[in-house]
C-alpha cells in the first residue's frame, strides 16, 4: 500500500509531463506530413506548420484591428507625453544649431547634395515670384500706391509754405488726373520689370542667408523660431489626426504582419513563440505533472 502511494503518483506525474511536452511539441512538429504505406498519418504536419496560412490572416486581422486601430494609434500619438517628447526632440535640436558654426549652405550640404539644394532653391524661388508677380499685377496696387503718394504729396503742401499761398487748391485741381497717370506708370513698371526686381532682391536675400552661420539665425529670429516651433507640431498634430486612417489603409497593417509571418520559416516561428511563452509553455508541462500526480493519488482510493 505505501509503495502504491507513492508509485502510482509517481507515474501520474512522469505521465502528465511526458503528455504535456508531447502536445506543445505536436503544435510545431513534425514540420511536414508523414505517410506510412501512401497514407498520411493523422496530426503531421503539427498544427502550426498545417495552419500557417490561416493564423497568419487572424494575427494579421486581430493586430490590425485590436492593436493597431486609429483610435489606439491617434490616442498614443497624441498623448501628452508623445507631444512632449516632439517638443523636447525639437528644443535640443535647436539648442545643437544654437552652438552650431556652420553656414546653412554648409549644414545642408550634410543633408542633401548640392544638386539637390540647388534645385529646392531655384523652385522655391520660382514659386515666390510666381506668387508676387500675380499679386504686383493686379490693377488696384498701381491705384492704392498712387492714392497714397497724392495724399501724401498735398498734406506735405499743406503743411508748407506753399500751402499760405493756395497751391495745395491747385494740387487738389490736378490731383485725381495726376493719380491715374502715376497709377498707370506705377502698373506698366510693375508690369515690365517686377520679375527682374523680385529675382534681384530673393538672389540677394538667398545669397545672405547661406552664408549665415547657424547659430547666428538662431540668435537673430528667435521669434520666428517659436513660431516654426509652434508649426511643427500642429502640424504633426493635424497630420495624425486627419491622415491617420488614409496612412493606415495604405500600409494595410494586416496584410503587412499576414506575409511577413508567411514568409517566416516555421522553426522561426517555433522560435519566436518560444523566446516568448517560454515561461508559459514550461508551466504547463509542470502543470501537466502536477494533474498526473493528483490523479495518481486519486486512482488509489478508486481502486480500493
């Protein structure tokens, strides 16, 4: 009886752990179907190996729909502790160009080629002229300068000594002709010459600001820089908020993990899940033990 008590728990427990680290074994392997006489012997291949395909697609859907929806991703994204960490990231790399020496030209130089730079430059540049051009054509700037300059010109001979002796009456007589004629001339100039003005002035500007050291336009647009600072992250904000679902269906999060599990040899896989649940699946083999030996003790008693 006492060998009993101690045998038959003993083999309950070798029982339930042999048991136990068969089945999670048979959940990877064998890796490929096995036939005995041309018949396919049942449980091969393991049921990881047979059902690659399948789990993949539910990992897939299950991540893309559980883990990494637009509602979990836009919750982290923009939290106050991701915002922070933008803002942060953007105030030490200010901080770094504030201690920086080299000229824009050169700190771009680092970033892109010079082809590249050229080319960034030379559009912009187009684009800004484009855009003043349009706005230096229209009719009624030549009429509010011109408006202006009249105004102007008949306070200063009021304000005079031709004023004690009515010229300003005088003026006052020719000053509408005498504002449609230097509307006219300030639109015609405007019109002949503002693409050669503007390319003249943004060559300068852009020549200037080249040669600028870092550091220097940081010190000297320290306004500018808060702003642009402020930009950046209401437009990474806006950004998630409105392009976050167009993102997501364009990655296709699902397919993405669908194939890249796929493409994972299933020994990889066995692998990864190990590295994983390695913890786990051990407990189970023990758990298995621990079931086997208890049932032993209890066959005893039923046996009595």
């Amino acid at each position: 009886m006492e060998t009993q008590l101690i045998i038959g728990p003993l083999v309950g427990a070798i029982i339930g752990l042999i048991t136990n680290g068969i089945a999670i074994k048979m959940i990877f392997r064998p890796l490929y179907a096995k036939y005995l006489w041309g018949w396919k012997l049942p449980f091969t291949p393991g049921l990881i190996p047979k059902e690659k395909g399948r789990i993949a697609k539910s990992i897939g859907n299950a991540i893309s729909i559980n883990l990494m929806n637009k509602e979990t991703l836009e919750k982290t994204l923009l939290s106050q502790e991701m915002l922070g960490k933008l803002e942060n990231a953007i105030d030490n790399f200010i901080e770094n160009l504030s201690h920086n020496e080299q000229t824009l030209q050169e700190y771009l130089y680092h970033l892109l080629s010079k082809r590249e730079i050229d080319l960034i430059i030379n559009n912009t540049k187009e684009d800004i002229i484009s855009i003043l051009q349009k706005e230096l054509s229209n009719p009624q700037l030549g009429n509010q300068v011109s408006n202006i300059v009249i105004k102007h010109a008949i306070s200063k001979v009021q304000e005079g000594l031709l004023g004690v002796f009515g010229v300003d009456k005088f003026i006052n007589l020719i000053a509408l002709p005498a504002e449609q004629l230097l509307a006219k001339n300030i639109n015609e100039m405007l019109a002949n010459n503002s693409h050669e003005l503007i390319h003249e002035l943004l060559d300068k500007g852009t020549d200037r600001l080249l040669s600028m050291q870092m550091c220097e336009i940081i010190k000297e647009h320290p306004e500018q820089i808060i702003t642009l600072k402020t930009c950046i992250i209401s437009t990474y904000q806006k950004t998630i908020s409105e392009q976050l679902p167009r993102i997501l269906n364009s990655i296709n999060i699902s397919k993405v993990v669908e194939e890249r599990i796929n493409e994972m040899d299933v020994q990889e896989v066995e692998q990864l899940l190990f590295q994983i649940m390695d913890k786990e699946l051990k407990a189970i083999i023990w758990l298995g033990g621990l079931l086997g030996f208890i049932m032993g003790f209890v066959m005893i008693f039923i046996n009595k």
